[in-house]
C-alpha cells in the first residue's frame, strides 16, 4: 500500500473544506456529524493517520495530524476536532499488544477508537486473564463515530495508590448516555461512556504511566515507530481543530467586508475603515502565532521521537502551557473578528457566532483551562515534579 504524504492528506482535507461547512449547521443541530461527514473523512484516510501501518494505516507524524486537523476546521470545528480525537484514540490503540491492534483493525482497517483522558473512577474487579469493569466517563469525544473506546481504569491495589490502566472496550459492549448539551463544539457529540461489568482482557488492558512517558519499549506494541508522552500528542489535533475555526473565521470577515457598511461613518465599506484594518491586523497576527506555536508543539514531538528519546518533564510541561496558548489566542482572534463584523455575526443564520461559540467551548477544554497548565510549567520550572498538580504532563 502505498502511503500518501504529509501534502496529499491536507489536500485531502482541503477537497472537504465545502462539504464540511454546508453539514456543519446539521451537525449541530443533530449533536453529531453527519453520516456523510463521517463516511467523506474515511474514504479521504483521514481517520488512518494515527493507525499502525501493518494493520492498514498511515503512521503519520503529528505535524500531518495537525496540519490535517487544520484545513477541516476551517470547515468544520467539530468534524475536525473528532478526526483529532479518533486518531489520537487510534494511536492509544495501536499501543496495546498485537492481539488487540488484531481485533480492532484485523476485519477493517477504518476502524476508530475513541480516547478518553479523565480521572478514572469506575469498579474494577480483577479476574482470572482480565478485569471487569463498571463505571461512566464523560465528556468522550468520537464515542458515537468509533468501534472502540480507550479509557482509564483504577486497579486496585495493596499499595496506598491503584494501578492506574487503559481499557480497551468495543463500543458494542458499552452503553452511550446522552449529555452532550452545549453551547459550542455541539457536533462533537462528546457524551458520556457507561461500562456495566464489561470484561476486558489482560491483552486489552495496558498500564498508564509508561505511555504517558513514552517508555513503551517492551510494554507495548513494539512495531510502532513514534513514542512520546501522550499528553505530547493528544492535544494536537485539538488546537488544530481551533485554529481551524480561527482561520475560518478570518477569512469569512475578509471576504464580507468590501460589502458591508460601517454603521454611522461615512465609510464606503468596512474596508475602508482603520478601526477594521487594525482589527483585522489584530486577529491575522495572533491566528499566525498561534499556528507557529503549534507547530513547534508538533515538531517537538516528532523530532524526539525520530531520535528515540522522551521528552523530559519541562518540556512537556511546555507542550501544555503551549497548547492552552493556542487556544488562548484563537479564542481572542476570533473574539475581535466579531466585534470587526458586527452585531450581525451574533445572528443565528450567520457561521460566525457557530464559529464563535465552538473557539469558546473548545479552548476551555479541561487540558487547556482553570491555570493549571500555567502552574503545571512553573513548577517545572523551578525544579519541581509538575505530575504532583496534574497527571496531564
């Protein structure tokens, strides 16, 4: 099989740009992409990026992932940030030992798995070869488009903390509440997993910390050549998603403003006025910077990986604070490109305030919020262990 290039799949994404866009009221409304979205994304490949290539993937680097995820947010929010999610999900999956890699990708190579991050919490019962397990996690984005789900478990143990692993659950084997009510990122369909006593093989159960350290020689799959903290490259996708929407969102305003008047000035149109030339100077800037940072999280990622070696705790600390940055600076983009077009761009049949609402949602992901990634990198900056405020590092 011959496996497309880094330019080939972001123009892949590109061709998608119209049809994401003309879906993307559908998939709000509905909660969910829509079944053409999800169909158009997988003949495209691009849900393969992240799968092993000796099960029928692309093993991609993740500046392709964030590239990819880019050019569909520009379409669509949503449907890039669940490409986003379900590729991260897939290299989770492609971690865990060949008998399970087997089982998700043996009969289909477009099978996706879901990844969820949160705190485990669930009943865990060890048994002879695996675990049943009973719980809920919410907030799992993809778990409507997947086959599979990744989520973490605590095992219990003698020792004052548990055994913290990831279980790996065929979707058909778990139930899907429906919570997902929010203002933005609604296409996401991010609703919560629930386990009832759901065996989970000692193949399909794979312990936490080595891959949050990218130490998985011997622990894991050992064909796959990428290693590095998941934390690294979970949140890739996600702000590539947010530029994306950022980046729709600035060209939307360009493209309207030779048409549109500047309410109570003698203007011809808006691009006649500095106020919007300085506005529109404002968002550019700070949509660029955040596509520079991004791609150094991106980079930094890859370049270790080539050379073998785990990225050290500030390092990755940084990728945190980095990602929250992006988000950061996205969100304020698009905060002024608003404010540029007008009170219009609140009105439900104008794509800005979709924009606006899935930036806002996004950006505040529990990753990139609440000041924790800013301690998170202090800490390490002064010497610290920054894992004793976040096990997300």
């Amino acid at each position: 099989m011959k496996i497309p290039d880094r330019p080939e799949l972001v123009a892949r994404a590109d061709a998608l740009r119209e049809l994401l866009w003309d879906d993307a009221v559908e998939c709000e409304r509905e909660r969910r992409l829509s079944d053409r979205v999800v169909t158009a994304l997988t003949e495209a490949g691009l849900l393969r990026l992240q799968t092993p290539r000796r099960l029928g993937g692309y093993e991609t680097d993740m500046r392709t992932l964030l590239d990819v995820a880019i050019a569909l947010g520009r379409g669509c929010p949503s449907a890039a940030w669940i490409a986003g999610v379900l590729n991260a999900g897939n290299f989770m999956a492609g971690l865990f030992p060949h008998g399970a890699g087997d089982e998700v990708w043996g009969d289909d190579p477009d099978a996706r798995a879901a990844l969820v991050l949160g705190m485990p919490s669930p009943a865990v019962e060890l048994v002879e070869g695996g675990a049943v397990v009973s719980g809920e996690w919410a907030y799992v984005s993809g778990c409507l488009h997947a086959q599979w789900v990744s989520a973490l478990i605590a095992v219990p143990t003698d020792a004052d903390r548990p055994d913290v692993r990831f279980a790996l659950m065929p979707v058909g084997e778990v139930a899907v509440k429906d919570t997902w009510y929010f203002a933005g990122m609604r296409g996401t369909g991010s609703n919560t997993v629930v386990a009832d006593r759901v065996f989970v093989p000692e193949h399909r159960l794979v312990s936490y910390l080595p891959i949050l350290n990218g130490e998985t020689d011997g622990v894991v799959d050992p064909a796959l050549p990428y290693r590095n903290s998941l934390t690294g490259l979970f949140a890739i996708g996600l702000i590539g998603a947010l530029i994306g929407g950022a980046q729709a969102a600035l060209d939307f305003v360009r493209a309207k403003g030779p048409n549109r008047p500047v309410a109570g000035s003698t203007y011809r149109d808006q691009t006649q006025s500095p106020t919007f030339q300085l506005d529109l100077a404002e968002a550019t800037s700070k949509i660029d910077t955040a596509k520079l940072v991004a791609a150094r999280i991106a980079d930094t990622v890859d370049e270790l990986a080539r050379a073998g070696v785990n990225a050290d705790l500030t390092v990755r600390a940084r990728n945190r604070l980095e990602s929250t940055q992006v988000g950061r600076l996205c969100r304020e983009a698009v905060d002024t490109l608003l404010t540029a077009h007008g009170s219009s761009a609140f009105n439900e049949s104008n794509p800005l305030q979709r924009l606006w609402r899935d930036i806002n949602v996004g950006s505040r992901h529990a990753g990139f919020g609440m000041g924790i990634p800013e301690q998170v990198y202090g800490r390490a900056l002064v010497g610290g262990d920054p894992r004793e405020i976040s096990f997300i590092v």
